[in-house]
C-alpha cells in the first residue's frame, strides 16, 4: 500500500518532470528576444556609428574644399590689387592696345 506522503513525493515528480515544455518555452523566448530586441539594437548603434563617421570625414573635406576656395580667393585679389599686373590683364585680353599699355606702364613704373 501507498503512503500519502508517497503519493505526493510521486505528484511532485511528475510536476516537475512536466515542466521541461516550460523551460523549453522560456528558452525559445529567449532567444526570441536576443533576435528582436538585442541584435537590432546593436545594428542600429553601429549603423549609428557608421553614420557619424561618414558626416564627420564629409565635413572635414567640405571645411578642406572651404579653405582651398578661400585661398584662391586671397591669391587672385593679392594678383589683382596690383595696378601693373591689371594693366597687363587688360593688355592681354585686349582690352587696350599696345600703345596704351606702354604709355599706363611707363607711367605706373615712375
């Protein structure tokens, strides 16, 4: 004959030998969420870091593209500042005749 303590000892058994299709569920929900919630958020963070890499190296050569316009800038108005060299300008482009630019070169140079 069986006890009662023996037959909830049993009960007890087969309750837990149950659960292992709750574990098993909790084990594929798991996972579930690493591939949900997880794995997109460190895409998004290294897409994130991808991005601002990129912005910040496009930037930088605007700012290159920038000093390299303003130089040129300050070359050509240093070249044209210079009365003797638009005197040549005009004459080269001919605006003016040979004449003229002797007569405003002979006297720009006294």
């Amino acid at each position: 004959m069986v006890s009662k303590n023996e037959n909830i000892i049993e009960e007890q058994i087969e309750e837990l030998e149950g659960s292992s299709s709750a574990v098993t569920v909790l084990i594929i929900l798991g996972i579930i969420g690493l591939f949900f919630y997880i794995i997109p958020g460190i895409l998004f963070f290294v897409i994130a870091a991808i991005v601002s890499n990129s912005r910040k190296s496009s930037a930088a050569s605007l700012r290159a593209q920038l000093e390299s316009i303003k130089q040129s800038k300050e070359n050509k108005s240093s070249v044209t500042n210079n009365p003797l060299d638009i005197l040549k300008k005009q004459f080269a482009e001919g605006k003016i005749d040979k004449k003229t630019y002797l007569e405003k070169k002979k006297v720009l140079e006294d």
